[in-house]
C-alpha cells in the first residue's frame, strides 16, 4: 500500500459544527502531516507529528485540534470555524525526516458556512 | 512558510513541447523536491535530488540544481495533455520536517 488515505472528500460545516478529517496510511511511515492550502497557493504547514507526537504546530488556531491515535491515523477535530478556513486540506506521511519525499492524500475540501 | 520562488507562475505550450520552470530558495538545504498537483487535489511527487547531485533524470522529467546559486529548473520533456497540473517545488527548514513550498507553475499542455 503506497496510499495515504483522506477522508471525507468533501466536508461542509456550520460554523458552531464540530467535525473531524481523517487520514491513513499503512506504509509505516513515522511521520505526519496535516497542510491546509487556499485556491492558487501553495500548501501551508499546520502540524507535524513524529512518532505519533506532535512535534511542530505552526501557530495553529485551537478550533483547530490534530490527534495521532497511532503510527496509521491522523485526525483533524474542527469546532468553531470560520469561513476564511474553507479550503483544501492536505494530510501526508513520510519516513522520518522526510528524506525520501513525502505522500499526500488527496485532501478534503472543507467548506464553511 | 514559503522557501522556493518558482518562475515563470504560468505556462501555455503545445503538446509535445517541452516545459521549463525555474525555482529558487533562500536558505541551505538537504534536498530538493518537486510535486504535481492536478486541480486542486492533492500532491503527487515527482522528482528529489540532494544537495550533493547536480542533475537528476526521472522519465520525461529532468531536474538541475545549483547549489551556488541557489537555484533549481524542472524540465518536462515531449509534454501531453495529461501533464496540465501545477507544480511546486518544495524544500525542507530546520531539519526535514517542515516542508516550505514555492509559489507554483500551473503549466497548461494544449492538446
């Protein structure tokens, strides 16, 4: 399995919902990703995770919540949106350090209403 | 955070055309990483080469760095219509963790 797997595909949300995004990935890869990108930009770093801690949150709003329940799965608990936080948003995986590359899934898009 | 600066941001060209785009980055790096992206979904990547290589071949693909002048070029040799994506270039700060992409090229093939 060479995938890292994004669901739901498309998410619509109120802006008092509480949803989640999930994320997998069974290539044993230690470290996680989750990127949030806006139409005609490139993707922004929002949390790191390495071996299933977190190791990097770039400042990250705490509507925003990542959760690492073990070394496959990555969450994503949105509450409290805003609809500036409507975008795509991108989970991947590496091997530690990220030497080799990484894996996007193919994102969700979240739209806030 | 963005480390690359991809230039030029668009591309028209005719099939079986080849496709150049540049980048550049700021800091010193391990390595170089290029990525595709069809509409808006998610990356595919492409193309890595460390900072000791010079040069680096992949298909059609073919990708320079120079270090000296901090600079990279992707080269799409033959293009088709299936190549019409944007594409990123991509370096890791601080260690391999934090991956900071370019601007983009959204390359348009016309079959």
């Amino acid at each position: 399995d060479t995938e890292v797997t994004q669901t739901p595909k498309h998410l619509v949300m109120g802006m008092t919902n509480k949803k989640s995004l999930k994320c997998e990935q069974h290539m044993g890869h230690r470290a996680m990703y989750w990127y949030k990108q806006k139409a005609k930009k490139p993707p922004e770093l929002m949390f790191v995770y390495s071996y299933e801690k977190l190791s990097i949150n770039e400042s990250v709003p705490s509507r925003f919540s990542p959760e690492c329940p073990n070394s496959s799965l990555l969450n994503l608990h949105l509450h409290a949106l805003q609809p500036e936080d409507s975008a795509l948003y991108l989970c991947a995986s590496s091997h530690s350090q990220g030497a080799f590359g990484y894996t996007f899934g193919s994102g969700t898009r979240l739209t806030v209403v | 955070s963005q480390q690359g600066e991809e230039d030029p941001q668009a591309l028209s060209i005719q099939e079986g055309e080849n496709a150049t785009m540049n980048c550049s980055y700021k800091t010193s790096i391990n390595n170089l990483q290029w990525y595709r992206q069809n509409s808006g979904r998610g990356l595919v990547h492409l193309i890595l080469i460390r900072s000791n290589e010079r040069e680096k071949h992949s298909g059609r693909l073919r990708v320079t760095l120079d270090t000296s002048k901090k600079s990279s070029s992707l080269l799409i040799t033959a293009s088709r219509a299936a190549d019409t994506a944007s594409y990123f270039c991509a370096t890791p700060l601080y260690g391999n963790n934090r991956l900071a992409f370019g601007k983009g090229n959204q390359v348009v093939v016309i079959p």
